[in-house]
C-alpha cells in the first residue's frame, strides 16, 4: 500500500514539474521579448534615457546581458549576520557602484562608506578603485578589542 502512494506521489510530482518547466519557457520567451525592446528602445533614443541614474543604466545593461559587463562578489560579516551577494557592473565600474548595486547597504545599515574600510581578496583599497571580472568585493568593519 505505502509503495503505491509513494509511486502516485511520484506521478503528481513529474507531473507539477512539466507544468513548471512548460511556465519557465513560456516566461523565458517572454523576457526574451522584453529584453529585444528595451535593447531597440536603447539604441533608437538615447535622449529618453537621459534621466536614468548610472546605477540605473549599468543595472539595466546587466539584465540584458551586455558582454561589457563583469561579475563581481560583495561581501560584509558581523557576528550576528552574513552578507554575500553576486553583482554584474559594466566595465569601468568601481568598487563604490558594486557595493550599491548589490543592496548591501540597504540590508546592512550599520555599514557606513566613511567609516569601514572596503578591498579586493583582502587587499585595501579606496571606494573610487575600478574594479575587474570575478573581483570579491570586502567591506570591513571595525574591530572592537576586548580586553
């Protein structure tokens, strides 16, 4: 008896998964469209997209998988909490635009630009530095020595 419902829910579950895999291309196509008209919109009428912010254009660029673009890790700890997260910038982009784009600070909001140092694989470096494809963006904190 146990073997039948196991095989019944077995049935139900390959079938749940065509169906969501019959949904995941459908939106694929989807995008896929979108992403031809925003790319077309781009390129006929650079002056209606004067007013997006360079956080904004480099976000865009990125979603329409612009080869200029690279990939690069965020990375910020605490004791209590654990930020990591994957971010593609255009190339040219600095460390600053990384750590902005990736929603770090939004998710983190005892992290202060001015006050915690940031680097590249444990290397200290300045906000403005440029970063390359596969960089680990770091933010450090400030340690507290207990004594």
């Amino acid at each position: 008896m146990e073997l039948r419902k196991l095989s019944a829910r077995a049935r139900e579950l390959h079938e749940q998964l065509k169906q969501i895999r019959a949904q995941e291309s459908q939106l694929q196509e989807q995008l896929t469209q979108v992403e031809a008209e925003i790319k077309a919109r781009l390129e006929a009428s650079e002056e209606d997209y004067a007013d997006l912010t360079e956080a904004e254009f480099q976000a865009v660029m990125a979603e329409l998988g612009d080869p200029s673009q690279l990939t690069v890790e965020v990375v910020y700890a605490t004791s209590k909490q654990q930020f990591i997260g994957e971010v593609q910038l255009a190339r040219g982009a600095s460390i600053e635009d990384g750590i902005v784009l990736s929603g770090v600070l939004e998710k983190c909001p005892d992290i202060d630009l001015k006050v915690n140092t940031v680097g590249i694989h444990g290397v200290a470096k300045r906000l403005s530095d440029e970063v390359a494809d596969g960089d680990r963006i770091e933010i450090y904190r400030t340690l507290i020595a207990k004594t």
